[in-house]
C-alpha cells in the first residue's frame, strides 16, 4: 500500500520523547524525515496521474464531440454532390489521352483542361457508358465545359481526334503509302517522296539496297502532330525489322522473303491460297521456269490488281516483267503481310507449276501440276468472264 495513506513504519512512543535514550530520539527523527519523503513521492505521483488523465478526457471530449458532431444517425445529411457542366460547351481545346490511362485518370486530365467540371462527374459517366472502354489513346479535338456524358460520347468518335492515323493496308505499296500520308497529313508530296528515299533517317537495313519497298510494315499509325514524315516512315520500317526478327528470318535472307512474300500477297484471294503459291514460285524457280506473274505486270505499269494482262503487257521490257524475265523481280512489289511471310517461310509441298482465278469475285483459285490441267482451268475462267460479262450487258 502507499504511504500516503498509512502512518509511520514505527509507532511514535504514546508518553512522549522525554524517557527515550539519545540513540532512539535520533532514530525517531530519521524515520520521521523518511515518512515525509515518501510522502511528498506520492503526491506527485497523484498529481503526474490527475495531469495525464485530464489531458486524456480533454482529448477523448474534444474528439468525441468533433465525432457526435458529424454523427448522423438518420441520414439526414446529402451525399457529395458531383458536380457537372450542362453542356454543350463553349471554344475548343485539345487533349491528350494517354496510353493505358483508367477512367479516373482521363477524367482528371479533361478536368485540368477544362472540358468537365470535374473528374468524378466523367468517372460516373465513363462507368455508366458500356462503349467506355474502347477509347483510345491519343490527342482529341473538344469544347470547353462539355457535360461529362458528352466528353464521353466524343471520345469515342474517331472524327474528333486531332493527331494523324495513317492505315496501310497489306499489299500496299510505296507509292500508295506516300499518297496516304500525304492525304492524311497534309504533307507536301515532295517532302514525304524525300522521306521515303532518305534510307540512314528511315533506318531502312542495307540489304533493302536503299529501296523502302516492301518495308513499310501494313498496320494502323497513330502519329503524334509534331511528327515528321521521316519519323513516320521510320515507324513503318521499324515495324516489319521487328516482325522479321519475330520469325527469326536471318538478314541475308530478308530481301528475298520479302519480294516473294510481296508476289503471294497480291496474287493470293484467300489464305489458304497463299503456302500453294509459294509453292508454284519454288517449284518455278527450281527449273528456271519464268514466274509470269500479273502482279509484277501490274507494279510496274502501274494498273490495278483486278486488271487483265495483255500480251503488249508482257512484252514491255521492265526488269519487273517476270514474264520477260526469269527470277525474281530485282525487289518487293508492296508490303506483305505476317501470313504472306510465314507461307513463304513454310510453303506447301507440292508439284503445282501453275493457277488461275476461275472466279475472281469469290476468290477462287485452281491449281495444276500440269500445262493440260493448267488450260482446263483456263476454261473455267473463260466461262466465267463470259457469264459474267453477258451478266453486265
């Protein structure tokens, strides 16, 4: 127990000091000076204690009155409201949206740029939009103080975006691609052939002989504003080196690939055609048989894919004319696709010398191993046109 609450350890003598000896007064003193000390120890203490515990109560009432205060049992209290533009805005602004960037993150950035009132009032109309998802990154032509549900809506039309997208198809060759960026970008048709033909600014291999053909990988761009046609190209040349050293295709080999990938791409009607006409180039090439290809016919006359050939075509005198001369064409005649590669990388193996489209507009393709069933195939094709030029009369 504590001191301060019990007496003396000695009982002090009931008759007073005068009959003790001098030891046992000095004894008496001592313990006297002790009790005291032990005491004043307790007081103290108590007092430490009584501080701590009304600091204590201070804070617990203080922060339990800031709790009752907010305390809303009923629910009385409006939920944040969001707040939101009545639209349909006013001037114009650009915006950027970033690769990979979440609802909450776009709606941030239109936020800061003024297209909404705030970034929870587009997250709700991001979520509350099924077709949110598929927007995509890129600079967007907007108004300012648009109601949320309507930045949502435009950006999801393409026509509102600001940057430059140039598709290239498969097939397409150098001198579409340049009309393509010139068309989408504006670009002076000079500036973009300049391009082209700058081989070290495009990154363009040296087994490309310092022609761009066949390099211009087909996919859709999506270019920055500030972009140049050099960098533009650079994009494109970049992307078949990746897609050749994907399919580990050794650099001595890459200009070979892709001129014969170049001829399937144009000739073939469906996929399944294309490992047999890799097929017939081989088997052509092995006996030094002329490919006789309307597609290099085409390239260097500059016709059209579905224009027939005519026999002053094949006797034009054009490095190209593969039915003047054996071989391969000295190039690519246009950008092969990934299944145009990988045919020519596994074709079929077969005997077939020849085909013909018997039905171009369906795409079908007969295959023949000999001249006789090369011109019975011939036939067909024959009776289609005929049909279907009676058809147009």
């Amino acid at each position: 127990m504590n001191d301060l609450f019990e007496g003396p350890t000695h009982v002090e003598h009931p008759h007073g000091e005068e009959h003790l000896s001098r030891a046992e007064k000095r004894e008496l003193r001592a313990e006297r000076k002790r009790a005291a000390k032990r005491r004043r120890r307790a007081l103290i203490s108590v007092l430490v204690a009584v501080v701590l515990i009304g600091a204590g109560g201070y804070f617990v009432w203080t922060k339990g009155t800031a709790f009752f205060d907010d305390f809303d049992p009923f629910g009385s209290s409006a939920p944040d409201e969001i707040i939101d533009y009545p639209g349909p805005g006013t001037g114009e602004v650009q915006v950027t949206v970033a690769a990979g960037a979440a609802g909450s993150q776009i709606g941030q950035t239109l936020a800061e740029s003024g297209v909404v009132a705030s970034a929870k009032a587009f997250t709700a109309a991001y979520t509350a939009n099924p077709n949110a998802a598929s927007i995509q990154p890129g600079t967007y032509n907007l108004f300012k103080e648009m109601k949320a549900s309507d930045a949502v809506t435009a950006l999801l039309d393409p026509a509102n975006r600001a940057d430059f997208i140039v598709e290239i198809p498969n097939g397409f060759n150098k001198a579409k691609t340049i009309a393509r960026i010139v068309k989408v970008t504006g670009f002076a048709e000079a500036d973009v052939t300049a391009a082209m033909a700058d081989a070290a600014g495009i990154g363009l291999p040296a087994e490309a002989g310092g022609n761009a053909e066949g390099w211009l990988a087909p996919a859709r761009y999506e270019f920055g504003l500030d972009s140049t046609p050099t960098q533009m190209i650079a994009q494109m040349v970049a992307g078949t080196v990746a897609t050749l050293d994907s399919l580990a295709v050794p650099i001595e080999n890459r200009q070979t690939l892709l001129t014969t990938a170049s001829i399937v791409e144009k000739e073939a009607g469906t996929d399944a055609d294309r490992p047999l006409m890799a097929s017939v180039i081989n088997n052509r090439l092995a006996i030094d048989m002329k490919l006789q290809m309307d597609a290099t016919l085409h390239y260097f006359l500059g016709t059209t894919d579905d224009a027939s050939s005519t026999t002053a075509d094949t006797e034009v005198d054009n490095p190209y004319n593969t039915y003047k001369y054996a071989g391969l064409p000295p190039g690519p005649i246009a950008s092969p696709s990934v299944a145009s590669l990988q045919a020519v990388l596994t074709p079929a193996d077969t005997d077939y010398l020849y085909w013909v489209a018997v039905d171009p507009v369906n795409k079908v393709t007969k295959f023949a191993a000999t001249f006789a069933e090369h011109e019975a195939n011939k036939k067909l094709y024959d009776a289609w046109r005929a049909e279907h030029n009676a058809a147009k009369d």
